[in-house]
C-alpha cells in the first residue's frame, strides 16, 4: 500500500510480481473494506502501468471458469457499470453480427460500481433470455446460436464478491478495466471501447504484457457513454495486431445523420430490448436501425469476417431486411 499511496508524483510503480501479490490477497479477501478501498483510491490516483494491469488481469483470469465454444467468438466485455441515459445497442449488434456469420460472446454482471447503469443482462432480461448461466452452457449457445451470454457471479465469482467494497469506495478501480479483459470464452477478438485513445493504447499494451492472454486483435471506439456502442458524428478507432493503428470515421459518411440526443431512452432496459425486437424483426428503420447495423459491422469487420467495414456494414444491413437477425433472437430465447 505504501509504495502506490504516497500520493501521484512520489508513487512508485510495481512490479508485475507485487501487481499480482496484490491482487491475489484482495480476491482471497484478505485486507480489511477500508484497507481496499485505500488501495483502489491510491490507484486511481497513481495511474496504472500496463504492466500493473496485465498482473491484476492474469490473477482474476486464473480464478475464472473457462467455457470455450468451438467457434471463434468476438469477445464483447463493455463497461460492466453500464449506460444510463441511452439505448445499449450491444445485444441487438451482437445478434446481428452472428446472424450474418460472426459469432459474438458478451459479458457482464447487475449493477457495478460507480455508474450502476444498465448493462447487456439486464435488456437480455427484458427480451424473456435466460442470463444465469453456467459457462458450459454459455458456450453452447455460441455454438448453436452464434451469439452467447456469460455472467460474471457464474465464471468470476470473486470479482463478483467485489461488489460492496467497490461501491462503498465510490470510484472507479482498475477492476472496472479487468472485468472486461478476463475473457472467458478465451477469444482471440476482442472488441471494447475507450473515451481516449490513451487507454486504449493502454489496453492493447496490458495484453502485450499479459502471461495469460495474447488475442490475435483488438478493436476499440470511442463509445457511447463509455459503452461498446459506437458513438454518432467523429469516433477514433484503434486497430491492434500485434502494432497499433489509429484512425477517424464520421458516421455520417455511412449515411448515418444522427446526433447523440437522437440515442437517448427513457427507461434503458426496457427501451433498449423493445428497440433490440423492432430493428431485428426489421420492423424498425431510421436511427436506431442504422446505429445497430454499424455497430454489428464493427464486430463483423473486427473477427475479419469482412475485408472492409462498408462490407460488413453490408452484411449487417442485409441480415436485418432478410429475417436472419430475429430468427437468430428467436433461437437465443428458445435455447439459453
């Protein structure tokens, strides 16, 4: 604690041994509450090390349950704090994107600390989908269906346990970042997303540091609150295979005018799975239609599944006009 409390300038960096120590007795539950939350604050504080952060993931990888599908799944772990002000388009993109071939895994828990919003279980929920899943069957239903759900109290239930003292602490801890690189369908995609290019540089460094993950490709956007749903007007994305490329795209230039304000919900679960069945059904065309096509082209374009994202966003907008995509809901409900 001394060595990264001492405050921003005179905090010392650790070693990717004293990252993992640490760790390791946090998830044993070891330190008292305050002694934690003392730890996550001096973190906050400090900035983490990509080294740091590939420590604290490879400890929290080493207690998850595994369930790897067959096929080869991009890794979908958005922001487990969630969204509160608008749509999560996650599931409906996700959907999409196996419907036209690529299969996708998403994860997350209830209610995280700090945002407590609104995440992929919970429209899952609204949509009649069962989420306790165990792992096993999870990575069934990515086989079956192409798209599967993984809930972290089931495959990480000592991240899980964090829960109090994360929210009795009241700030963000790098725990917000690893739950969303354990990876537990062990993928060799995965998709997130960023406010600044910084952390996702940060991101793709911690998997190059990482002894426990090493994915082929990393794909991240600037998100909607944070979120892995891509956000309308400029967005930076960062395009990592082993080097990182950085580059701009205007979602107007895909047809899409659409602003920030045109995405906002009243009630975000319950919104969020009425839009999921409507654009899916392709009952719905506009904004909400054009943002989920895109959104699922991302994932299409990230497994390589499409050359280019005009490709992809083809393959998307076709399997919305053709029944695929909510034939693909259909069999998600019927076999989770």
């Amino acid at each position: 604690m001394s060595q990264v409390g001492s405050g921003p300038k005179s905090a010392d960096d650790m070693t990717y041994e004293q990252a993992r120590e640490a760790a390791r007795s946090i998830l044993d539950g070891e330190p008292a509450p305050a002694t934690v939350g003392a730890f996550f604050v001096a973190n906050r504080w400090k900035h983490n090390t990509p080294e740091e952060l590939a420590a604290y993931t490879d400890e929290a990888s080493s207690r998850v349950e595994y369930a790897v599908p067959d096929a080869d799944p991009v890794d979908c772990g958005a922001n487990y704090d969630g969204k509160e002000r608008t749509a999560l388009l996650g599931v409906a993109a996700g959907i999409a994107a196996a419907a036209a071939g690529t299969p996708v895994v998403a994860h997350s828990a209830d209610r995280v600390p700090t945002a407590m919003g609104c995440s992929y279980r919970h429209v899952l929920d609204e949509l009649g989908v069962h989420t306790d899943l165990a792992p096993e069957k999870s990575a069934e239903l990515v086989d079956e269906t192409g798209f599967g759900f993984y809930y972290q109290p089931r495959f990480a239930p000592d991240l899980a346990d964090l829960s109090d003292v994360r929210e009795e602490t009241g700030v963000r801890s790098f725990f917000n970042t690893v739950e969303t690189l354990v990876n537990p369908a062990d993928a060799d995609v995965h998709l997130g997303s960023f406010y600044h290019l910084a952390f996702a540089e940060r991101v793709c460094e911690t998997f190059a540091e990482s002894r426990r993950h090493e994915p082929d490709r990393v794909v991240m956007f600037q998100g909607l609150e944070g979120y892995d749903d891509i956000r309308p007007g400029y967005t930076k994305v960062a395009d990592w295979d082993g080097g990182l490329n950085d580059y701009e795209i205007q979602t107007a230039d895909y047809g899409m005018e659409f602003e920030r304000e045109d995405l906002r919900v009243e009630d975000v679960p319950c919104d969020s799975a009425r839009i999921t069945e409507e654009v899916l059904a392709g009952e719905r065309d506009g904004v909400f239609a054009d943002a989920v096509a895109l959104n699922a082209a991302f994932r299409v374009y990230a497994r390589g599944d499409a050359e280019t994202l005009d490709s992809a966003l083809d393959d998307a907008r076709q399997v919305l006009r053709d029944g695929k995509a909510e034939e693909t809901l259909d069999a998600v409900r019927r076999l989770a």
